[in-house]
C-alpha cells in the first residue's frame, strides 16, 4: 500500500507501524481489562454467519441472527471447547443484503478477513449455494439450513443437516391423503427457478404417491390480486390446492379462497409458509392449513428448551431456519470437540465423522444426524406440520407428529 | 362457461379501479405539469403505511383513514413540486426524469431501513368476506375500494370542468405560454396538480390495505400498470387513463382465466401494443396533436 513512497522511507515507516500497533495494543488491553495477562484463557473460536438481514430476505434472515447468538451463548455458557481448553465460540456476522454478488464478496472478505474454523448460512437457496462455492474453493467447512439438492453435488466442505428439495415434495404429496384418499390436486406455482423447480418435482412424484394432479399452472409472482387464478382452481374441480409461492402471493391467494368459499386442503410449502409473519398476516384464516418444515420447534424437549428461551428474547417461536442453526451451532461444537483443533481442515474431517443421537446437535426430525460422503444427513427427512391455534404443530408422519391433524 | 366469464370480469374491473386511481394521478402530473412521476407507486406505498399504522394504532378503518391520507399526500405534493420539481422545469428532460426516478428510490430505501422489508396486513371485518350472487361473488373490499375510486375520479372530473383552479389546470396543460399570458400563475397551478395526483395515490393506498398487504415495494407493482394505462389512455388524458384501467384489469384477468396464469402481463402489454398500431396516440387520441 505504500508502493509510491519509494524505499527511503520504508524503515522509518516500519518504524511508525510499530509504534501505532504497540500502543494499539496498550490501549486496547486497558479498554478490555488486560486481557493478555489472562494467559490462561483460550483463544476464541471464530464461526463465521452469513445472513441477509437487509434487503427482501430480511425478515427471515434477522431470526436467523437472533438464533445464531443464542446458539453460541448457549455453547459458551456449558462451557465452550473442553478440548480446547474450554475455548469460546466467537461468532462473526457478514449481511449479505439478499443479493447474491454480495453474497459473494461478503463470503470472499469474511473468510479472508479472519481465521475462520467453519461457517454458516444463508438460508436462501440462491445465496447459499454462491457462499458454499466460495467456501469450498477456500476449504473452509460450511453448514447450512437450506435446502437445495445442487448443495449436495460436486462439494465436499459442504455440509446439510436437513431435508433436501427432492424430500419436500414427496412429503407434500403423501400430506395430500390426509385429507381425503383421493386427492386431486391444484398446483399452482410462481414461474422462475423456486417455483417451477419445486412444482416440477411434486408432477414427476405424483403418479407414484397415487396422487391426481388436476391443474398445474404458473403464474408471474408480485401479482396485483389473485382472484382470476383462484377463479380458476375452483373451475379445475380441485380438492386440495399446493401453492408454491413467496410470502405475499401466498397471503392474498389464501385470503381470495376465503372470499370466494372455495372448500380447499391448502398446503403452502416451506419457507414463508412456516414463519411467524404468515400468521400475523393472515390470522384466523392461517388455522388448519398445511406444510411442510425441516425443522419444528415442539420436535424434542430439547428444541422446546431453545424454543422458550428464544420466544423470551423475540417474542415470536422459533421458527424453521433459526431452528435449524441453534442445531447446527451444536453439530460444529461437536466437531471441534472431537478435532481438538481450531483448524479448517481438521473441523471439516471431524464433521464428516459427525455421528449423534442425542442432544442439542441430534435436534433434526429423526432426532439423527449422520453425513454420508455427499455432505447430506443419512437420516434427514421434513417433517410435515400445521397451523394450529397461531402456532406450527408436527402432524406428519407418525413418528414425528406430535399433535393430531386438525380437520377443518 | 357464461359464469366464469363474469366472474373474470368483476373480478377485472374490481382491481381496475385501483389501477385507475394511480394512472389518473400519473396521467394528470403529466398533462399539466409536463413531467412523468416515477415516484407515483412509492406514494401508494406512502398511503399504505398511513393507513396500516392509524389501523394498528388507534383502530380507525382502512377506508375511514383515506381523510387522513389524502391531505397529509396532499401536502406532500405541494412540497415536492415546490422544492423539487419546480427546480428542474425548463430544463431538459433529464434531470426531471432523474429526479423522480431519485426520489422512488430514495423513498422506498428509506421504507426498506426504517420500516422493514415485514409484510403488513390490516384484517377489517370486511376484508375476507364477500357477496354470493348465485355462482358469483363481489368481495366487500374491492367492491368498496372500486365505488370510492370511480367516485373520486367523478369528483375530479367535476372539479376539471367546473371550477377556476380546474379550468386553468386544464388550461395550462393544453397550452402553458397561452395559459400564463391570460394571467394563470403555473407555479400554483402545478403545486395543486401534484397534490391532487399523489392524493389519488395516497386514497389508492388506503383503498388496498384491507384486502393488500403493505410492504416498502408495493408501489411497483401497480405503477407499472398505471403507466400502460397512462400510454393507452392517451398521455395527459385523465378520462382515458380511467377507461384504459379498467380495459387493462379486464384483458388481464380474462387472460389469466383463458390462457394461463403467467399470461396476464402478456395480455396488458399486446393490448397496449395493438392500440398504439392503430391508435399512435393512445384510446382518447383525436387528431389533436
């Protein structure tokens, strides 16, 4: 940076660098209570989050934050790394601003900036994928909530806890009989890659669940009312309606269906379906419809543990994705233990080896986690839920469902 | 059959009129004061949020709050037009163009840091319900926000053709020199334009917030509308902008029924495209200019 000083001055700057730094570091002990005298205390371990928690992502992105905090209050609080020497997590937060060329310099300057043993994020599948390929090429581990089938291919510091897209579908379609044993579905979905990739898969895996597609139309999201497509779902005969859809279709195409008395089993997907501001948008008319989750709150006593402290601190329950990432938090703290080291390398060979059963980290529907040679969980699987009384119950399948479907 | 076309129909017409209260004001902005107001769907958005928080707040109805969010865009206008625009007429177009492409921007950041990107939604006891007629049904909402938006462009309407100011409105927007020599002080007029026109917007945006949910983007979702409606209306047209609205909801709607969901931008756009080949200068287009 000092290219066009010329060499004269080289010494005497090194001279000055030194000095700033030293009493950098003089000043900065006496502001932090001397930390070097503690020598005894371990040196932090760095986790790096990447989360939007600006821009049209931001809603979600920002309990992913408040949950991220939680998790690793709650690992330092049980005391940190025992093994090594009861270290600290220190979690490093990067906004990507839902962008995706942020994504991508926001990845680049956290993991170059810092010495990072491992990172998390970004929930949206667009984002994600950008943030792992930037992780892969600087071999730092990455562990994510999101849920799309390409993070499992061609990566190998990629790691996903949860249910894959492909899993999602079948779910939804298997949900489809709870309500009636011939079911004939409407699905509509948003026209770009979320949309038809996800209603794609529920066409293929149709005729095998035994389910009847009856319509199947995209539409161009951000519309200005929704009547004319519901028009045409009640035209179509439909006894169950599959919306894949953002947040703001799906309010209006739910509270069109009311309007015009349509008798219809809605399933609404993930994401902005499983939030609490679906609820708050929709209200009453949110009770009895399904979707479905890769993670719920009322799974385990363990995720109800984390689910009361972070309600306490939100005022909302934890949903999905912030789930999600209090599990993930414990999976990376499981692999540090077990690695004994801070490095990147060593923590991905221990996540690779990742193997639990029981505690915060076992927090997954299957109450399993277990990484085969693809980064995905072995167990992994969604768990189908519904809107009961403003809040998200597990009704499905069995094993998982912890309250009875709610017929409406 | 006969019934799923009415039904699209309605349901067309229904949503035109919100398209027509913020084409209007587009459409006047334009005739009189000569500038294209990018910004018109950011104060939709304006009177969105005005509504929401009187709503939440102190419980007044979406509806009733349009006495408040008219006046408070009214004011709004006159400021813009007295500190912003008034600056840059008599330039060339670009910095106009500039400036209320700026100020969209400026506002709906600003929307996005201190309101959130959160969707807001205000539940009436109107909101979900509607009228059944045999197979049909008339949500209470839009049926609402379709009356008071057609009575509110009548009122206008009235005012153009009837008062002084509107007189020398429409005086100043077919010819500005002439209008100035017969004594008609353009600053005032124009101040009273915008503060009509983003009054429409700001009524638009009370009139969706029961049956809309509210978010710092919402604005481009109908201005774009607003803007075909302006063109296939005839620019500066305000009686034109008001049928196109309603055309425009109707092939949108009956699109979507009858071709596919994804069709319905599809639909708006050939309408515009096949009017300007046989009409150059839109719907209302005589052979005036």
């Amino acid at each position: 940076m000092n290219k066009g000083k010329g060499r004269i001055s080289s010494k005497l700057l090194r001279r000055r660098d030194f000095l700033t730094k030293a009493t950098g570091g003089v000043v900065a002990a006496a502001a932090f209570g001397a930390v070097p005298l503690r020598g005894w205390a371990a040196d932090p371990v760095n986790i790096g989050g990447l989360y939007p928690v600006t821009g049209s992502m931001a809603q979600i992105g920002q309990g992913c934050v408040a949950a991220a905090k939680l998790a690793v209050e709650m690992v330092n609080e049980a005391g940190g790394i025992k093994s090594l020497g009861g270290a600290k997590l220190n979690l490093i937060l990067s906004d990507v601003q839902s962008d995706t060329t942020v994504t991508r310099t926001e990845t680049d300057r956290l993991i170059s900036g810092n010495k990072l043993s491992a990172v998390h994020g970004c929930f949206a599948s667009a984002l994600t994928l950008i943030a792992s390929e930037v992780a892969e090429r600087a071999k730092v581990p990455i562990i994510t909530g999101s849920s799309s089938d390409m993070l499992n291919k061609g990566r190998t510091y990629t790691f996903t806890p949860f249910a894959r897209a492909s899993q999602f579908a079948k779910a939804q379609l298997q949900m489809a009989k709870l309500v009636g044993d011939s079911p004939k579905v409407a699905v509509i979905f948003e026209n770009t890659a979320f949309g038809t990739s996800t209603s794609n898969g529920l066409k293929e895996l149709a005729p095998a669940e035994g389910v009847e597609i009856v319509m199947f139309e995209p539409y161009s999201a951000g519309f200005t009312d929704a009547s004319p497509l519901i028009n045409k779902v009640k035209a179509s005969g439909a006894n169950a309606l599959f919306s894949v859809s953002y947040l703001n279709d799906l309010i209006l195409i739910v509270r069109t269906v009311k309007q015009v008395g349509l008798n219809v089993a809605i399933n609404g997907g993930s994401g902005g379906f499983v939030i609490p501001d679906f609820y708050k948008n929709v209200g009453k008319l949110a009770e009895g419809l399904q979707g479905v989750a890769h993670w719920n709150h009322d799974m385990s006593d363990d995720a109800q543990k984390v689910n009361a402290e972070y309600k306490k601190r939100t005022g909302e329950f934890l949903f999905e994705y912030a789930g999600g990432l209090v599990a993930q938090t414990f999976m990376l703290a499981d692999a540090l233990e077990r690695a004994a080291s801070a490095d990147p390398q060593k923590v991905r060979d221990a996540l690779s080896a990742l193997d639990v059963s029981k505690g915060y980290a076992a927090m997954a529907p299957g109450g399993k986690v277990k990484f085969g040679p693809d980064g995905k969980n072995i167990y992994g699987r969604p768990v189908g839920v519904q809107w009961q009384n403003g809040d998200l119950a597990s009704i499905f399948p069995k094993e998982d469902a912890r309250a009875p479907l709610m017929k409406s | 059959m006969l019934e799923i076309v009415i039904q699209a129909v309605i349901n067309g017409l229904l949503i035109g009129g919100i398209y027509a209260l913020v084409s209007i004001g587009v459409t006047l902005i334009f005739g009189v004061v000569k500038i294209v107001n990018f910004a018109q769907g950011e104060f939709v958005m304006i009177g969105m949020y005005i509504s929401f928080f009187l709503a939440t707040q102190f419980g007044i109805d979406p509806i009733v709050s349009l006495i408040v969010s008219m006046p408070v865009l009214f004011i709004i206008g006159v400021l813009v037009q007295h500190f912003l625009i008034r600056r840059v007429l008599g330039l060339n177009d670009l910095p106009q163009i500039f400036l209320t492409f700026a100020l969209s921007l400026l506002i709906l950041n600003l929307a996005l840091m201190l309101l959130t990107a959160n969707y807001r939604t205000v539940h009436t006891w109107y909101s979900d319900e509607a009228f059944h007629v045999g197979g049909l049904y008339i949500p209470f909402a839009k049926l609402i926000a379709f009356v008071l938006a057609m009575l509110l462009s009548g009122m206008l309407w009235v005012f153009l053709h009837t008062t002084d100011l509107g007189k020398a409105m429409r005086a100043a927007s077919q010819n500005r020199d002439v209008a100035q020599l017969m004594g008609i002080n353009p600053n005032r007029v124009f101040a009273v334009a915008l503060g009509i026109a983003l009054a429409l917007a700001g009524a638009a945006g009370s009139l969706l917030m029961p049956f809309y949910p509210a978010y710092p983007m919402v604005g481009q979702v109908f201005v774009l509308m607003a803007f075909v409606a302006v063109v296939l209306g005839t620019l500066g047209n305000v009686i034109g902008a008001l049928v196109a609205s309603l055309l425009m909801g109707i092939a949108e709607s009956l699109g979507i029924q009858f071709i596919g969901a994804d069709s319905g931008l599809i639909v708006v756009f050939l309408l515009l495209l096949t009017t300007l080949a046989v009409r150059p200068s839109g719907l209302a287009g005589g052979r005036r200019r």
